[in-house]
C-alpha cells in the first residue's frame, strides 16, 4: 500500500470513529501541534529531567566515575557502534510500545493499530484510530519515555553504568514530542468532563472528543 493511500486509509477510519462518536453526543476538538513546534519543544522539555538523572548518578557514582564512564564511553569505538545500534533499534521498539499500551486499551485492541515508516525523515510510528480515553492515551503515550528512557537510567545510575545512563537520557530525549502532546492534553483537559483521545491522522497530537452535557 502506498503512502498517500495508507493516509486516506487512515483518515477513513478516523472518519468513521468521529461519526460514531458525535452520535453518541460527543464534540470534535484538533489538539494537534505543528511538527516545528514539537520537535523544537521535545528538545527542551525532557531536559530538566536529564540533568537531574545526571546530578544524581554524580552524587551517588561520584564525578570521577561519571566523567571516567563518558570519556570510556566516547574513546571506545565499539561501544559507540554498540550504542548506535542499539538506539536505531529503542526507535523501533519506541513505536512498538506505543502500539501495545494502545492496543491493550482500544476497543477493537490490535486491529485499531497501524505501523509505518515516514520516509523523508526515516522514521517509524506509530498510530491509533480509536478513541480511548484520557488516562489511556497519556499511558500509550508516555510509556516509552518512561520504561527506555526513565527506567534505562535508574537501573544506570543503580549498577554505577554510565554507558546504560547516556542510553536511557538518549531515549528521554527521543520522548520529548511525545511529552509536549502530553502537555497539550493537559492544558486542554477539565477535571470531571468526559474525554476520549484519538490520534491525529497527519500531525502531531490528538483529537479530543468531549460529551457533551
């Protein structure tokens, strides 16, 4: 299937859930983002986060260790091809968890999950038409910030591992367009109000879904 027919695909079947959806009394909201926006806001806002990881493996490892490790890490071409790989295959495995948190979660489950690749920038992703709802979206959304990126780090600064640290900070950094949607979300989000999160078909983020009264 070709990429322009994959989209109106795609955009078919979200089509087809939005009709549902405002049957049963729903309302259509874009809390997209432009693609600038979320690659120039993913770069800043995981950072707070890193350096405390950073702070905290120095504190705990010592800062020879931690400038030991790096200078280990950066002189050492195998361990610099080994990381490589393995962060070309954390993107892939990045959408894969995407895919499962909202499969897990979806009404339909897997059927609802689609993969590709976005050629021009070689990229994988990954894309859910069904609507789910809040605290499901922001899991599927966050969950692979969380377990490569957050929990890579702990387990690093845990076993004194400088090399598992730069990879986990690295994946963090890899979540930051994921954390801006998230932050988008949140922003737009009332307590008490029923919501249902649905990927946007071409951009980056979500169409909310709010019941109406």
């Amino acid at each position: 299937m070709g990429k322009n027919q994959k989209l109106e695909e795609r955009k078919k079947r979200i089509t087809l859930e939005t009709g549902m959806l405002k049957k049963k009394g729903y309302a259509k909201h874009d809390v997209s983002i432009s693609a600038a926006k979320a690659n120039l806001l993913g770069l800043f806002i995981p950072m707070p986060l890193m350096a405390v990881l950073i702070v905290v493996f120095g504190q705990l490892c010592g800062w020879n260790s931690f400038v030991g490790g790096y200078d280990a890490f950066v002189d050492s071409p195998s361990q610099l091809i080994i990381f490589i790989a393995a962060f070309i295959i954390s993107t892939v495995v990045h959408e894969l968890i995407h895919g499962l948190f909202f499969g897990l979660t979806a009404r339909s489950h897997f059927k609802t999950v689609e993969f590709g690749i976005f050629w021009k920038s070689l990229t994988p992703y990954c894309c859910c038409t069904e609507a789910v709802s809040k605290p499901r979206y922001l899991l599927a959304v966050l969950a692979p910030g969380f377990i490569l990126g957050l929990c890579t780090s702990v387990v690093g600064i845990v076993i004194g591992n400088m090399s598992l640290l730069i990879f986990g900070i690295a994946n963090l950094s890899l979540a930051g367009g994921d954390m801006c949607i998230a932050l988008e979300i949140l922003k737009f989000s009332k307590k008490g109000r029923k919501e249902l999160y649905l990927d946007h078909p071409e951009k980056p983020g979500s169409i909310a879904f709010i019941k109406g009264r």
